[in-house]
C-alpha cells in the first residue's frame, strides 16, 4: 500500500538521520576551543630542545670536575661537587620540568646564588665555573622575554666580570672582553631557540584550527541539513499524513463494519497514525538530547550536576526555573554551556564555578564563573574555541563576552534577547 512504503521510507529517513551522533557540534566545539580561555598556558611551555638538555648536563658534569681540580682541599672539592650537583638537581627537576615557570625570578635567583659561591671558594679554574653561567645565559634568553631576560644575563656577566677582574687584576680584562661576546652569542642563540619554539607552536595551532575549522564545516553542513528535513517534514509531510489520517477517519466513520472497505479504512488509518507518530519521533530527534521534553533551566541544571559528578569541582548554581525562550536560543545557550565547562575542567586549575541562569529585561543571561589561573584577556587574540560561540549566539542576535585576569579566575557571560 502507499501508505505503508511511505512509512518505510520515514523508518530509513530516521535511520540515516540518527547515525549522526547528536555530540558531534559538542566534540568539534571543545576540540577548538583547547586555546579559548587560557591559550597563553600553550604558549609559556617552550619545550627544552633534546640538544640543550643533553649539553647542559654534559656540561655541568665537566665543568664540575675540571673547576674542582682547582682546590687543594678535599673540603672544599666536596663542597663545590655538592653545590654544582644541587645546581643539576634544579635543572632537571624545575628547569626541566617548567615548574620554575610559576615563579621563574626565583629560579634563576637560586642558580645564580649556588654558582655565585662556587666562584666565592677561589678556584684556580674559575673559567669552569664561568662556563656554567654562560649556559645558564642560554636557558634564561630561552624562556624569558627579551627586556627581562637582558637584564638577567646583564648579572650573569657583571658577576663574572668582577670575579676575574679581582682575581686576575688587569690581566682579566681580556677574559672579561671575551665574557661579553660570548654573553652576547648566548643571549642570541637562546631567543632563536625561544622564536623557533613559539614558531612551532604557532604552526601546529594553525594545523589544530584548521582541522578543527573544517570539522565544524562538516558538522554546520550536516546540522543545516537536520534542520532543513525538519522544516520539511514539519511543514509538509507531518501536514500531509495529518490530513490523510482524518480523511480515512471521516470515512470509517461513514462505513459500517460489515461493509468490505471497512477493514481496508480501519487498516489504511492505523497506518497513517503510526506514519505521524514517526513523523514526530523523528522531527524532536533533531533537538539537542538533553533539551528533548526539557526546558532550558532543566537541561543546564541536568548538564551541570553531570559535569558536577564527572570533575571534582564545587558547583554553585543559581538558575531561574521560569525562563523560556526559542528553541534556537536554548539551543546556543546549551553548547556555550558545555564549551565553557569543558574548558574550566581542562584548563582553569578551579576548585570552584558558579553558574547563573536569569533573565532581565527580555535578556537571557548565562555565567559560568570560575576561581582557577585566570589569563590576560587583553593579550590573547580570539580563538576557535570563542568564535563558535560568538557565531552560535549571533545567529540569535546574542553576544559573548569573557572576562579574565591572571589568578583571579575567568568569566564567560552569554546574553540573548528572549525573542530572538
């Protein structure tokens, strides 16, 4: 019958349709927004090159040894064996590591302090541990800015310079002349290494961006497409079946049940009820799942106990229960929700996030506050990750905006009109 291949072809509608997983905008979005609230954490890791690791450690083992030569005392071998072992130690357990980078003023204080007294305890092979600075020049102009890192080497070579000038009088002024080049090639060769890094870094952002960029173009077609046969079937088909249904039902309301047709009627309208049934089933299907039979305050107070359950962060939520909008808003509002979370749990280091659901003024107002690391918003240029959510809240006329200082935490506040 007709009835029953157009009832088939909305079960194959439906089957096509559902094989396109509901979380895929959810997956791309947060894929993307990796660098959004807190892309300068990606920038400050300069990895160490394998190189520099491997001749720093050569080099303090060397230097070591050849600067301890110059004491006659056992004493005082031990003592500087000690002070240049601990020098490693912080290399390879803070340095290495970039735990430094919480407080690297400290860091390069404490190292430049052990070797200071290395250089105190009057080795008659002082160039030894004068090397040492100059690798410690290296790591400074590595990962520091350029004005702060400057000043760094500029102690590193008045140190050194005022321990040769003493020692040897005016016969250091050349060791002292040949210092300063080699403070300068140091300087240099550690800003390339740092402009090489942050050059990698930036080229694999791209690469991450792209591909996210081209995922999110997949997944916009295919959200288009959902959207599309919803209107249609919506706005034609469900219409149609409708109208069949109450044509067979006026008939079998005309006919007797002896009558022969009346079977073939009864039959043809079960059919035509069970085709709007799917018709329906498949049209709320391309509704976000947790807004499916749910209102926005449900479904963002359902999404954030989850999330709640999955991070062990503390949630305050104040959210209003009688907010109601259009689909399309609450559909924005929700993945702005899950993309913010997503990035609190991956990056803020919170221990604590409020979330505000409330309205005013005919405005929907969505904040998702956080207590963790916080960034520098005026230094960070927009990411993928706060593009998609300016692209969905401009589709509704709406607007993101986030707020953000180093240690004070990061603040995403979403605001669309109700009748958008």
């Amino acid at each position: 019958m007709p009835l029953e291949r157009g009832n088939a072809s909305i079960h194959k509608t439906r089957t096509r349709l559902e094989t396109v997983p509901p979380t895929v905008s959810r997956r791309v979005t947060i894929q993307a927004a990796n660098v959004i609230l807190n892309p300068h954490m990606k920038n400050n890791q300069l990895r160490i090159p394998v190189l520099l690791d491997v001749a720093t450690y050569i080099s303090i083992a060397a230097m070591s040894l050849l600067g301890i030569s110059g004491f006659d005392s056992l004493e005082l071998q031990l003592i500087t064996l000690g002070l240049c072992l601990l020098f490693g130690i912080l290399h390879r357990f803070y340095f290495r590591t970039e735990a430094f980078q919480r407080n690297p003023n400290i860091y390069f204080g404490v190292q430049t302090f052990i070797l200071t007294l290395v250089l105190s305890l009057g080795s008659s092979s002082t160039d030894a541990f004068n090397f040492l600075f100059i690798i410690l020049a290296v790591h400074t102009a590595h990962v520091l800015p350029g004005r702060h890192a400057l000043l760094w080497i500029g102690v590193y070579y008045f140190i050194v310079s005022f321990v040769v000038l003493a020692t040897r009088g005016t016969e250091g002024i050349y060791a002292v002349l040949f210092y300063g080049v080699s403070y300068i090639l140091s300087g240099f060769f550690g800003t390339v290494l740092q402009q090489a890094e942050k050059a990698r870094d930036q080229n694999q952002q791209l690469v991450d961006e792209l591909k996210a960029t081209q995922e999110r173009l997949k997944e916009l077609a295919v959200v288009e497409e959902r959207n599309r046969l919803a209107r249609d079937l919506h706005d034609s088909v469900k219409q149609q079946v409708f109208a069949i249904s109450m044509q067979l039902s006026a008939a079998r309301t005309a006919l007797s049940e002896a009558d022969k047709a009346y079977r073939s009627v009864t039959e043809a309208e079960r059919l035509a009820q069970q085709a709007g049934t799917e018709l329906t089933s498949l049209i709320n299907a391309l509704r976000p799942p947790a807004l499916e039979r749910r209102s926005l305050p449900d479904a963002v107070r359902g999404h954030v106990e989850e999330w709640s359950r999955q991070n062990p962060i503390e949630v305050n939520m104040d959210i209003d229960p009688m907010i109601r909008t259009t689909e399309q808003v609450e559909q924005a509002l929700f993945r702005v929700l899950q993309e913010a979370l997503a990035n609190v749990a991956r990056h803020s280091r919170a221990d604590k996030v409020n979330v505000e659901l409330k309205s005013k003024n005919d405005v929907v107002e969505l904040t998702i506050e956080d207590n963790g690391i916080g960034f520098d918003a005026r230094q960070i240029a927009k990411g993928i990750g706060l593009d998609s959510m300016q692209e969905r809240l401009v589709a509704v006329n709406g607007k993101a905006d986030v707020e953000s200082e180093r240690s004070k935490g990061t603040r995403v506040i979403a605001r669309v009109r109700m009748s958008s």
